[in-house]
C-alpha cells in the first residue's frame, strides 16, 4: 500500500492533488466526466459578498502554452453558494475548499464570517489578488501592509484552516509570505495567474475587453516553480504549488521542490480528467521507485552543495 | 444530458470549397446523444499548441451509422492543422455540448435559415430535423459567403426542398451584397417567414436580431465566441443578454454561450 495522504497543519487530504478556483466551477460542472471523490480536494470558484457579474467580453484569449483569462471574478455570491451549490457537493465526500474575495477588507471579513458558520467546509483558501476600491485599487497581494490587513481580519473570523494564495505580481514573494504567516494564515498556496496582456496588429486592439488578464496554463510552470521554491525556502507553513501543471511529472516538480500538494488549473479544461490521472500517475512513479508514502518524496531535492 | 470525452477514429477529411474542409467522425454515443445546433469540443493533438480544444458545431448526425460530421473554415493555426489529419487517425472530443436549435412553434409555415459563411454547418443536421418532424415547412435557405469560391455545395438543401439563395459580398456568385441586404430584399418581394435560424458572425447576427425585430419575427440565433472549456466552468465565453434584447439594464447580465447557448431565442422570453 502506498500512502498519499498529506497533513497540511490543520488540514489533512486524502491525496495532494486538488483543484485549482475557477477552474472547477462550483465542484459538480465535472462530476459526470469524473469520480471527484477521487480528488485531493475541490477549491471551488472565488466567493464574494454579493453576486458579481464580471468583466465584459471577450474575456480569454489563447497564447502560446498559455491562456490569458479577464473573468474579473464573476461569481454566484457567498448565499447563493452556501444554499443551492454547497449542500449537492457535500454529497460527494470529498474536502471542499472556498476561496473567498473582495474589495475591501470588510467585505473579505464578512464573507469569511458567513462560511465559518456553513457546516462541512474544509478550509477558506483567501484570494488577495483583488484591487482594494479603497485605496486606489492597488492589489491587496502586491502591498505586505494590505495583505496582513485582509489576512488577520478574516483569522479573526475563522477557526478553519486558512490558506492564503499569494500572487506571482511582486518582486519579493518571499517578503509576502512571511507576511500572511505573521497575519494567521495556517497554509500558502502559490502562485495565482501573472500580469498579462495580447493584442492584435490589425485591428490595433487589445485582445481582451479589459486590456490585461491573467496568464495561466503550461506557460507559467518554470516561473511557478521558482515562486513556490522562494515561499517554502522562507516560511515554514506548509504549501501548495499551483501553475501549469497538466501532468503527473509536473506535480511531482513541485512536490520535489517541497509544496506538500498542488492544484490543477487550466488544465482542467482541457481535459477534466487531469487531476485523477495525475493522482494514478503519482501512485505508480512511486511504486516503481519503491516509495511507500509521498511524505517520503516531498521536499527531497537534492542540491549540489559542493559548489 | 450526458456528455462523452472520448477518442474517436476520423472516417473521412476532405476539402470543400476553399479553406472550407468537412471531418466526419465515428462515435455512435456521442452521435445518438447529439441534437442540431449543439457543439464539441476538438482536441486538435495532445501537445501545448495548440492549448485548447476549439469548438464546432455538429453538421451531420447519422445516428443509424454512428458517424457526425464537422464543417470547418480554416482560419489559423488549429484549423491549418486539422487539414493535415487522416482518415484512421483519432481525435480527442468532448461532446454534445450547449443547448441546441428546437423545433419552430405550433403553426408555423415558413422558414427561413440564414447562413453567413461557415455558418451555413449547422443547418444540414438542422434542416433534416425540420423535414422529419414536419414535411409540409417551406423552408428557404439564404447563404452569403465573401466570395463565390467560399460557397459549399448546396444540393442537399435543394433535394431536400428548400429553395436556396446564394449571395457573395464580391458578387461572384448570387446577389452582389451581405446576406442582410439579401434578407431585405426578399422581405420586400415575398411574404415573411414566420420562424428564423440564423448562424454566422457576430455582427451579422446583431443585424439580423434587429431585422427580426423590426419585422416581429421570432427565431433563434447560432452565436460564436471564444471558449476554454466549453462546459460552463471557466466562464470566459459570456456575452451580454443585451445583445439578444436591445435592453441596457441587461448590458451586464451575462450568458455563458456554452451552456445557456449556443443558441438563444429571439422574440420571447428567455
Ligand atoms: C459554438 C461554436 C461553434 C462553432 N462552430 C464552427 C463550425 O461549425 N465550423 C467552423 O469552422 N468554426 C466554428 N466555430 C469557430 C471555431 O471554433 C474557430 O474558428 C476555431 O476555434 C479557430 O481555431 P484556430 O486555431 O484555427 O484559430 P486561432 O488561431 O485560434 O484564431 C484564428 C482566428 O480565428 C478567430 N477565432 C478563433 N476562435 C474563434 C471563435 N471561437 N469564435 C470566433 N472566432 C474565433 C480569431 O479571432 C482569429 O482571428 C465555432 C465556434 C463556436 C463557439
Ligand atoms: C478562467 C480562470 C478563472 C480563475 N478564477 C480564479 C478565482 O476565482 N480565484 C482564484 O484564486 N484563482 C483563480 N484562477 C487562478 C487559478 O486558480 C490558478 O491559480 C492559475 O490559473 C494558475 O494555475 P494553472 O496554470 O494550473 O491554471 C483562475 C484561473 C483561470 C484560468
Ligand atoms: S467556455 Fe467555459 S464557460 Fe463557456
């Protein structure tokens, strides 16, 4: 037997293999293509306070290995989650996490407050790649004093496992990471989508409605890589690499370089079966390479350090 | 409404007219759960370009063969490259997708299918529902294309009783002028339909949603947009609910064209 269970602080998976938000819709879209009670976990589309429509059309476009996406965080609301989504997903016996948004740090509090008391949740994963209306709307994950303000404030509101998921967009990621961990946050996930923008030479417009969007997909992997090796070489929570990754070679990538689990993205769309393959193809690397449990193989990097 | 991801094998992949090819595919699931006016989504080949699948609509369904067909205009790199797979290769699909064309209301007589370009693929699978659910329809196809050579064959639709008007924004071939212009001027010299398709681009599908209107006919419309996952997940294929009503309070009431659509009703409450 091969054990793939992972212990991340608080939050125990039955694999590390999880889905990434807003790439998994609200858990069931899925569910006739796959088994999700196979899954590591379902990080479900982010929540805010109230329904929010989104940004205008077009809204993805296509680059190489790569997908710009400008969705502009459109979503059901955190009420209408907790009462017609949450209830059919607990059904499936499979850990949830909400991730949660906002434009304000009341609004990130709030919505925070009103899922700790929904029942069945496992973790709140919190998105601070959102623009603060209240301050210019400089990016909550882009700014340490902003980042901390959001992150203690929905600790303050929450005895769940809390995960922040820190944005590639800064200089010092590892700066912001020892920052969330200072404000609560009991788990980093890393990276969200990087600044991107695609235009067209002949109708000399931006591709997108809303000018720039976020990169995602295979084109990010190596940078993705890099990031989620500054957070864990900085801070000692646990965490989880996200970026790229379409196959088991790539989560084991980031398995190697010490994230305890991952999340699948992009991937998802283009085959939704991604994540269970990945889990398969875990389960028989290490039964080739006579490894009994993934704990064993996660954080074993072996550097050179004769140079 | 089941969906299938499965590996199909390519019977057939030919061109027919310039820079417009047909596939026909074997998969008896997905055929017998498909319906005109849905869509699939293509995995050109399992490698990063490229990335995603690309969407099409179903042009055939051979339900006693098990084999559906696509129509498709070359226009950049997925399509140049679904010119060079062969029949006996396998492709990646992921369908029935969307909500497809349904059946004109009780007593309608006349209809017309308006095609702009490649949007003509739909309207086999279609006007074979329409002549098997009711033979006495009087269906009228108009077609519009840039140029005469971008014209695929149309002899099914006449063989299958459905008088055919060609048009070409060159003149090479039919009337010299947009389908839209094409539309007009029929509705000056015969009696209007009482039901509508319209498949083709998006400002040809503004003009004819206005016309319908303006006419108070009903109808449902083909829309196209770009999609990632083509399931209702990513929700990068919205468009606003305005486009199909006029109604600006509606300018941010998204619809996902891969699940509420691909087809939206004009005229009616939705
Ligand atoms: C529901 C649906 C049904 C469709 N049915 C058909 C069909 O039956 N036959 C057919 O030929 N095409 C159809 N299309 C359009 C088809 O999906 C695109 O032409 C195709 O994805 C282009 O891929 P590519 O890699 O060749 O082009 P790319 O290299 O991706 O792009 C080349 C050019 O095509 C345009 N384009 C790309 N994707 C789309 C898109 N989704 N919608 C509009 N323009 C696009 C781009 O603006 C660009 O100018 C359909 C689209 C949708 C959403
Ligand atoms: C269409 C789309 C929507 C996304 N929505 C969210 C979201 O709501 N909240 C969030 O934290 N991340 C969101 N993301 C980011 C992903 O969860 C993930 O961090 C990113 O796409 C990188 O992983 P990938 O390369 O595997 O896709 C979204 C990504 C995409 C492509
Ligand atoms: S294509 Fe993803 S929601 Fe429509």
């Amino acid at each position: 037997m091969i054990n793939l269970e992972v212990t991340l602080g608080p939050l125990k998976l039955p694999n590390p293999v999880m889905v990434a938000s807003g790439t998994f819709g609200y858990g069931l879209e899925y569910s006739s293509l796959l088994d999700i009670s196979k899954l590591g976990g379902i990080v479900v589309k982010g929540l805010s306070l109230k329904p929010r429509p989104g940004n205008p059309p077009p809204r993805i476009v296509e680059t190489c290995a790569g997908l710009i996406n400008s969705i502009g965080l459109e979503n059901v609301g955190v009420e209408d989650f907790i009462n017609k989504k949450l209830p059919l997903l607990l059904k499936r016996d499979v850990p949830v996490i909400v991730n949660i948004l906002g434009n304000t740090v009341e609004e990130y509090a709030e919505v925070g407050n009103i899922l700790s008391d929904a029942e069945g949740i496992s973790a709140l994963e919190i998105n601070i790649s959102c623009p603060n209306v209240k301050s210019g709307g400089i990016i909550f994950g882009t700014d340490p004093k902003q980042a901390y303000n959001v992150v203690s404030a929905v600790r303050k509101n929450t005895s769940l496992p809390l995960i922040t998921k820190l944005t590639p967009n800064v200089t010092d990621i590892g700066m912001m990471a020892k920052v969330v961990v200072e404000a609560g946050t009991d788990i980093i996930s890393a990276i969200n989508t990087v600044s991107a923008m695609a235009v067209d030479i002949n109708t000399r417009k931006p591709k997108l409605a809303n000018v720039f969007g976020g990169l995602s997909g295979p084109a990010i992997k190596p940078i993705a890589l890099k990031k989620v090796w500054d957070v864990v070489n900085t801070v000692d929570v646990p965490v989880i690499g996200i970026g790229g990754i379409s196959s088991y070679e790539d989560a084991l990538e980031f398995l190697l370089i010490g994230a305890q689990a991952i999340q699948v993205g992009t991937a998802n769309f283009i085959n939704p079966g991604t994540s269970i393959e990945i889990i398969e193809g875990i389960r028989s690397f290490l039964e080739r390479n006579n490894i009994d449990d993934i704990n064993k193989f996660i954080g074993s990097l072996e550097l050179d350090t004769a140079k | 409404m089941p969906v299938f991801q499965v590996k199909a094998i390519i019977i057939e992949n030919s061109q027919m007219a310039r820079d417009i090819w047909r596939m026909k595919i074997y998969s008896p699931e997905i055929t017998k759960a498909a319906y005109p006016g849905q869509f699939l989504m293509l995995r050109v080949r399992d490698e990063l370009l490229p990335l995603l699948r690309r969407p099409f609509s179903f042009s055939t369904i051979n339900v006693s063969e098990g084999i559906f067909s696509i129509l498709y205009k070359v226009v950049g790199h997925g399509t140049r490259l679904m010119t060079k797979m062969l029949a006996g290769e396998s492709v990646g699909v992921l369908a029935p997708l969307g909500r497809g064309f349904s059946k004109p209301p009780d007593g309608t007589k006349r209809v017309w299918l308006l095609a702009g370009g490649i949007g003509i693929a739909p309207f086999f699978a279609l006007l074979e529902m329409l002549k098997r659910d009711s033979s006495k329809l009087e269906i009228s196809l108009f077609y519009g294309a840039a140029t005469g050579e971008e014209l695929v064959d149309c002899r099914f639709f006449e063989n299958n009783n459905c008088k055919v008007n060609l048009c070409t924004d060159d003149g090479t071939c039919g009337l010299h002028g947009l389908i839209t212009d094409s539309v007009e001027r029929a509705c000056s010299l015969t009696i209007l339909p009482d039901f509508f398709y319209s498949c083709g681009p998006t400002p040809m599908q503004s003009k004819v949603i206005e016309w319908a209107k303006c006419n108070g006919i009903r109808g449902q419309v083909s829309m196209e947009t770009y999609m990632a996952c083509g399931m209702g997940v990513c929700l990068g294929c919205s468009i606003s609910k305005k486009f199909f009503t006029g109604n600006k309070n509606e300018e941010t009431n998204y619809l996902r064209v891969c699940r509420e659509g691909p087809v939206f009703s004009i005229g009616e409450e939705n």
